[in-house]
C-alpha cells in the first residue's frame, strides 16, 4: 500500500479554524475548505463524514472514497490545508462522480 501523499489534521482545534477564516467551495458531494500552506510543506487534509450520510459502514465508505481521489489529486505536491466536508449526496455517489468532485474543487 502506497504512502499517502498527505497529512492529515487530527486537532479539533485545527478542523474549526479551517472551516472559519478557509476558502470556501461548494460541490454536490461536499463542501471544501481551504488555505494556503507554508511553501515546502506538505499537504494536510482533514476529511469530515457526520451521521446525517449514513451509518457507520456507509460513513466509513465516503471517508476512504474522498481520502483516494484526494490522494490522487494530489500527485503533485501542493502546499495548503484542505477540509473536505461530505453531504448526504456524497453516499449515492459512485467513486468516479466523487473524484470527478475532487479534481474540480481543489486547484
């Protein structure tokens, strides 16, 4: 199994200081926060599933999805932080239309 490419925010702290001051960009599946990082380093994600998308199986589903087309976005290197905040349309939706998704949201 590759390395992911990114680190991710663990701090609660982190998480609502983002969604605060962050860039805002609304798609079906999620809405997205972000800001710039410190040139040179790494990418770091958090990704936020909350009860109204499903149950925990169907939870973890979307989590691991947005985490790959996140990873695969992120071929090449992109200081910043990013927060990936999934909707309710983000369980019915397959792979290929969220990193469709992705792709589109993160420039």
């Amino acid at each position: 199994m590759p390395m992911r490419r990114y680190q991710t925010l663990k701090r609660r702290a982190d998480f609502h200081r983002l969604r605060r001051s962050g860039r805002r960009v609304e798609t079906s599946a999620f809405s997205l926060f972000s800001d710039r990082g410190r040139e040179g380093a790494a990418p770091v994600v958090g990704i936020s599933v909350s009860g109204s998308v499903g149950g925990a199986v169907v939870r973890n589903l979307v989590k691991r999805r947005i985490g790959a087309a996140v990873q695969a976005r992120l071929a090449a290197p992109a200081p910043g932080r990013l927060l990936l905040v999934a909707k309710p349309a983000s369980a019915t939706m397959s792979y290929a239309q969220l990193e469709r998704a992705v792709f589109e949201a993160i420039v």
